[in-house]
C-alpha cells in the first residue's frame, strides 16, 4: 500500500511525487508531537492507504501558526486539489479560508470549530460536539453520586478554547439541574497533567469538601487523580472524569478515574480525509459532520483500548 508523504520537502516537487491521475489534498497539521493528535493522523494516513487515487500529504506545524500559513500557501502554490486542516488554533481559520477561496481549493476544517461568520467560508467542518462530552461526564457523575451531595471542582482547558467553552457548558447545564451539587471551584489547566496535579494538591487543601473533580480532558483528569493519591484521598474519596478516552486514561479506568468520553480522534481524521476526497473529486458533501461522542467506564475498558 501506498503510504502517506510526510515531509515539508514534498511541497515543492507535487507534480513529480503524486502518482500519475492522482488527486492530491494538503493536510497542514498543528504538531505530529500531540499524542492525541497522533491518533487523528492515523485516521488520515488509514483513508490514504485505502485509496489508491489519492496522496495524502501531512506537514508538521509544530503548533506555530505562522508556520502552518507557510504550509498552507505552499500547497496552494503546489496546486493541490484540497485542503485539509487541523488548525493550530481557530483565530488562524479566517486567513486560510481567505487564501483557499482566493485560490479556488476546497477547504475542509477538522477538530477545531471556527466562529459562525468563518464557517461560511469553508466548505465542511468534521469534529465532535463538544457539549456533548460536557453533558456526558456530568450525567455520569450525576449517576454515581445517586443523590449524595456533591462539592465539585471543574479543571478547564485552555481558556478560550471552543472544546473548553463548551465541555465547562455542557457540565454546568446538567449540574444545575440538581441542588444537591455545586461547584466550588475552576481552575485553567490548560489541558496539562503537571500543572492541574498542582491545581488538584492546591484545591484540596482549600477546599478539603471536594468529592468530584471534572476534567475538560483527559490528561487534567489524570493529574487530579495523581494528586489526589498525594493528598491521602482514596479512589472511594473522589469522583474523577476526563474527555478522550487515551490509552493512558483507560488504563487508569477503576483505578482513581471513573469515567471518561471518548472522542474519536481516527474517526475525526478518517472523516476528514473522505470528505476532502469527495470535495477534491467535484463532489457535494455536508457543511457539517459530527463524530459522536461516547461515555466509557472501566466496563468498557477493554473494548476501547482495541481501538488503539
């Protein structure tokens, strides 16, 4: 099977490496150093290898906007047939819409939401609600305090970020709906499990009352759990939840983490890739394709691993 081209190098020599008739999509990626993110580029990579009238080429922009606009503008000047993007951050979205719609080139955004006015000028988007992860943790938490009270902490992501946004939506949505829990606190952790350790070993010394933590991913929801094996807690003290269902965070299922929401992050890249394909091919498709999440606890721990 042919494989995916993965170098900045193939961006000057298209026409030579394509295969002959191929249709070539430009997949400027935000960095091939992100663990989930690597996950999404197998998604990419698998609907590749699967078809043979396509070359697929990924460019690392090592989460440096500027460097993706540079990827971006050589595979315009290269002449691909569409482009697929993972962006380093939404605010980037508005200039690489302008210059694919100055250069005629379908543009497909995956994972990362643009504004309302940006949407309209690219032609799908493919990534998962983020609300619903929000609503799925909390629900789950609902369930397993079975009516106990709840002092709970919320770790976000980075600020700002359309997945922090809108998973914090989804928890406080649910949570508000029961008296019995309220949340005493939310703290930035920027999606790291150094830094919300350290929130986590903070927090529970100011607030010992807290019994659930809610993670806006899963690497945070990690960190909480280490601190609190730190702090004494036992896994019968605390509810913890994250979003993404990793390798990691599965392995801890039924060890200090109770759930998690697994976010396809192959399925986000193989969408991707089809719906650049139909584009590059002339094709109708729907502006926006959602990938569903799934809320999974250490029942399903098993199955999901075989996902990786």
């Amino acid at each position: 099977m042919k494989k995916t081209l993965l170098a900045a190098v193939i961006l000057t020599t298209t026409s030579n490496i394509a295969l002959a008739d191929s249709l070539v999509i430009g997949a400027p990626m935000p960095s091939f150093a992100d663990k989930w993110m690597s996950y999404l580029f197998e998604g990419v990579r698998d609907f590749d290898n699967k078809h043979d009238d396509v070359v697929i080429k990924l460019t690392d922009a090592n989460e440096d906007p500027g460097k993706m606009l540079n990827d971006v503008d050589n595979f315009i000047d290269s002449g691909v047939d569409a482009l697929l993007v993972v962006p380093t951050d939404v605010s980037i979205v508005k200039p690489i819409a302008s210059k694919a719609n100055r250069a005629g080139i379908p543009l497909v955004i995956v994972n990362r939401v643009p504004d309302e006015k940006t949407m309209q000028k690219i032609d799908a988007y493919v990534g998962s609600e983020s609300i619903q992860a929000g609503i799925l943790q909390a629900e789950s938490v609902v369930g397993l305090l079975d009516g106990r009270p709840a002092h709970v902490a919320l770790l976000l992501g980075a600020l700002g970020h359309e997945a922090q946004i809108n998973r914090t939506e989804g928890n406080k949505q649910v949570f508000a709906k029961y008296p019995n829990i309220k949340i005493v606190a939310e703290q930035e952790g920027r999606w790291d499990r150094a830094k919300a350790l350290q929130i986590v070993e903070d927090l529970l010394q100011a607030h010992p009352e807290i019994n659930v933590i809610v993670a806006n991913n899963d690497e945070m929801a990690i960190g909480a759990l280490l601190a609190a094996r730190k702090s004494g807690k036992t896994d019968a003290d605390l509810i913890i939840s994250g979003v993404d269902a990793t390798p990691d965070a599965l392995e801890y299922l039924g060890k200090g983490l109770d759930t998690t929401v697994f976010q396809s992050a192959k399925g986000q890249g193989f969408g991707g890739a089809e719906i650049a394909y139909k584009l590059a091919k002339g094709q109708k498709v729907k502006k926006m394709n959602w990938i569903d999440f799934e809320l999974v606890d250490k029942a399903q721990k098993d199955a999901y691993l075989l996902k990786y």
